[in-house]
C-alpha cells in the first residue's frame, strides 16, 4: 500500500516478484484493487506526489547556469531530478563538532598509526616528492601530512555520493546554500573537463572529494598531473594527489624558508594571554613582536625580522599553550580554517620529518 502511494501513478510500481503474482488475480479481484486505490486517491490527497518539477524550473540559480550557456537543461535535468535530499548529509553538517579543546581533537591525528604510516609513505613516495618539492618548493612532510589528516594517506576519501550530497546542500541548507550551489557548479564544470560521470563519484558529507578531500572548487584551479597520463587522478594516483597538495600550498605563497609555528616557553616570555592576536587576520611583521619582548627560545629556524606573525593560543590538559605562528600557518588555514587543524598538520609534519 506504502508503496503504491508514494510511486508515480502512470508506472509499474510493483517489484517483478509482485507482479508475477498479480497475474494470477481474477479481474473482479483487480477491479475491487482498483476500486481502492481510487479511494485512496480521493481521500489521502496530501500523501501523493506533486507533479515533480525539474530542476532547472525549481531553482533560479540552475536556470541561471542553463542561461549563461555553462550547461544543457536536459543533461541537469535527467542528473538532478532523481536525486532526494540525502538527511544524513544535514544532519552530519549540523552536528559538526562543537570546538573541542586542542588535546582532545589532536587525539584523532597524531597517533602512533597516522605517524607510522606517514612514514611508510615518505619512504615510498621518496622520488616523487623530491620532484615535487624541487618545482613547487614546498618540504615532502608537510605534503604527506596534509594528505594524512585528509584521509589517512588516501584510505578514507568519504563513500556518499559528491552529485547527492553538493545538490543536497545546494537546495536543502539555507544557512551555506550559495556556498554549495557554487561548489555543484564546479563540480559539475569539472565533471564536464575531466569526463568524470557524476553519478560516480564519492566523497566526504561536505562534498570533498580526492585522496586529499579538495572541494571541487579547489580541486578545479589547484589539482595538477604530475604522473604524466593527462590526467588528474586525484582518486588514485598519489603522485597527483601530493603534487595537487605541493600546488594549493605553492599558490598560497607558502614560503620555505620560513617556519611554520613556534610554541613559546612562557618562563622566558612576557604575559603571553594579554598579548594573544585576535585572529590570524591580523599578523603582524615578526620584529613587532620581538620589540615586545617575545622570546622564542632556541630554535633551528628563526622568522625573518618581516615575516607576518601571529600569538595564539591553544588549550592544552594543563590550561593554554601560547605559539607564534607564521605566514606558513595561515596558508594551512586556508585549506581549512581551524587553527586546530593547521596545528595538527603542523605537529604530524615535526614527526614525519624526523621520520629514521
Ligand atoms: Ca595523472
């Protein structure tokens, strides 16, 4: 009965099974059925599909795609009309953590596993990540972190469909919609470009995809071949994934001469909570801080007097920890934004980089 409600009324509805079955029935028994059916129609109107729209007629901003020529309205069409909001999707984007303190999100990144593995793959993807390093001149360990933290080095790169879940988003989540409907283009634009089908592809509840989990926006202007097939394979080819990585650092200025953060010994150091920056928006050249007493020990590599630089703080099981941190640390928030997560980039990178 369920079944027949929610089906389109002008198709088949029963599984082969049923019908076979239905078959057997005599005709006054399928003119009571029908007789029923009619009642129901009359009396559960509300519980009966409207008359589905198309997409490109339901959403100004799919007819707007059609009419500035980037796409075919049947082609969105036959790819979105099937598609139902997928609630997991929300309900993931909803629940997204609720800032955990440092110590406790740092937990899922830097254990003896991620480290381990990390380490498996420098040593695999040695010559590769010379190469990369040599014309993208970024350093291998924090390439092979990112991709650690991303997906632990390519084995987790999400399994819900990319198409489901970016319309979804697009269509069903008021509070980021615009930012979504822009990643479906994108995705769809790159779909286009690469001959990907989209109905194939597979990636995180927020619709990164790649062994490196980029946004498709991302993906389209920083993703590169480096394996040299003419294609990006971000989903399978390593050498791509990490020469995709080496290329959005690259492209955020990441400067390798410089480090990337500094914790700050707070027995040598004015009082560090009065001195925190308000946000890594607001760094500033290195030596200003020097001339107010920022002390940062001794260390291997020291910032350039103009070097932007910024003081947060990040908590720790025994109250704050104070860093500087530098230019480098906010090209990692411009991957993601948390400083938690450039953090954890960071301290897996320090492992893997003393790797034996
Ligand atoms: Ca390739």
């Amino acid at each position: 009965m369920t079944r027949n409600r929610t089906a389109p009324q002008d198709e088949p509805s029963q599984p082969v099974e049923q019908g076979r079955k239905s078959l057997r029935l005599t005709d006054s028994c399928r003119h009571l059925l029908l007789f029923f059916a009619c009642l129901l129609t009359l009396y559960l109107p509300l519980s009966l599909p409207a008359a589905p729209l198309e997409p490109t007629a339901q959403h100004e901003w799919l007819a707007e795609w059609v009419k500035r020529g980037e796409f075919d309205a049947h082609w969105l069409n036959e790819l979105l009309a099937p598609l139902t909001p997928d609630s997991k999707v929300l309900r993931l984007m909803d629940s997204q953590a609720e800032a955990k303190p440092y110590y406790l999100y740092r937990r899922n990144f830097i254990n003896e596993r991620r480290i381990q593995r990390g380490r498996v793959m420098m040593r695999s993807n040695r010559a590769v990540l010379q190469r990369i390093q040599k014309q993208f001149h970024v350093p291998p360990e924090v390439v092979v972190a990112l991709w650690g933290v991303e997906s632990h080095y390519g084995q987790h790169s999400g399994s819900l469909s990319v198409l489901r879940t970016l319309y979804t988003l697009a269509a069903n989540y008021p509070r980021r919609a615009p930012f979504f409907q822009e990643e479906l283009r994108q995705f769809l634009l790159l779909c286009l470009e690469e001959n990907w089908d989209p109905n194939e592809l597979e990636g995180s509840y927020a619709g990164a995809i790649g062994q490196m989990q980029m946004m498709p926006s991302t993906m389209r202007k920083y993703a590169v071949d480096f394996s040299g097939d003419g294609k990006r394979d971000v989903f399978n080819s390593s050498a791509d994934v990490l020469a995709s990585i080496a290329s959005f650092l690259a492209g955020h200025q990441w400067n390798p001469e410089a480090p990337m953060a500094i914790a700050l010994n707070e027995k040598i150091n004015p009082d560090l909570s009065t001195l925190k920056s308000p946000s890594l928006n607001t760094m500033r050249p290195w030596q200003e801080w020097q001339q107010e007493g920022i002390n940062l020990g001794s260390k291997e590599k020291f910032p350039e007097a103009n070097e932007p630089a910024a003081l947060i703080a990040l908590e720790e099981e025994q109250g704050s920890r104070y860093y500087m941190v530098f230019g480098n640390f906010k090209v990692i928030t411009q991957w993601n934004r948390s400083s938690r997560f450039a953090m954890v980039v960071r301290e897996l990178a320090d492992q893997l980089r003393k790797a034996p």
